[in-house]
C-alpha cells in the first residue's frame, strides 16, 4: 500500500472589498439573485453569478419545491441557463452566495455534490477551468478550479 496526499488551494478573503473588481461585481449580482430564490421550505436563499469568456454574464438563484428532488440549486439553475444561450462558450468564473433567514451567511457557502459534478462536466467540455468564488459575509474562498471541490470527480474518461 502507498499513501498519497492530496492538496487543494484556497484563497481566503476576509470582505468582497478585497476581491478584484471583476469579482467583486459577481459577488453583488450573486447576492441580489439571492434574494430572489424561492426557497420557502429550507428559508437557505442561493444565488450564484457567472461570468463567461464572451464576458456576458449570468445569474440565478435556488428553486425549491415541496417534493424535494423536483428542486434545483443556483449553481445549476445558472450554469444550465448560460449553456443554454451560449452552448459553445466556456464559463471563466462562478460566484455562489447564500442568505439564511436576512443575512449572508458567515462562511463561504459550498455547493451540493451534483453541483460540483455539474461544474466537473462543464469544465471537463470546454477543457478550461471555472474559477470558483463561495461568499460568506466573514470570509470568501476563491478556488482555481473544481478540482479543488471535487478532487475524484467522475469524468468522461471514467467510462472507460
């Protein structure tokens, strides 16, 4: 038996001032789409914001439904929407906020395991990594890529 380690990176911020502009603008479209989820069961209100390569940009929140699994998290609400209208352009960064009761919640929110899979997918087709910004009010985690959320992630090549 051998052991290996594996290492993620992670950029830690302590306020959405810090992050470069760009970011920055994510960040605010994320947390206003937030406020527009229909999240009447959990009151856990997801918004996300992504940028893609053609510099358009895209927003979405959570939608939640009575028969659980009929839901569908901001992450994928956003990215299926932006890959709808721009099937052959790449997502360059994902911003992901959530408020729990009124407020953002305090550390970096992190997204569900088939939103991590969805991300996988998405990078895994146009070859390119997400950037990947998890808002939290006390602290913002910036991550290169969902490599560092799904290190195992099950990949086209998986199907060998």
């Amino acid at each position: 038996m051998e052991t290996k380690e594996l290492r993620i990176f992670v950029y830690e911020y302590k306020s959405v001032d810090e992050l470069p502009a760009e970011d920055q603008k994510l960040v605010k479209i994320a947390r206003e789409a937030a406020k527009n989820a229909y999240a009447p069961y959990s009151t856990f209100y997801v918004g996300a914001a992504l940028l893609l390569e053609n510099d358009e940009i895209f927003s979405g929140n959570n939608q939640e439904n009575a028969a659980y699994p009929a839901g569908l998290c901001a992450e994928r609400v956003t990215l299926f929407y932006a890959n709808a209208t721009y099937p052959d352009v790449a997502v360059k960064t994902l911003a992901v906020t959530a408020i729990n009761g009124a407020n953002i919640v305090d550390g970096p929110v992190k997204p569900c395991g088939s939103c991590r899979q969805a991300l996988a997918e998405a990078e895994f087709r146009f070859g390119k990594p997400i950037r990947i910004i998890l808002d939290g009010k006390k602290k913002i985690h910036v991550l290169a890529g969902v490599e560092d959320l799904l290190p195992f992630a099950f990949k086209p090549e998986s199907l060998d």
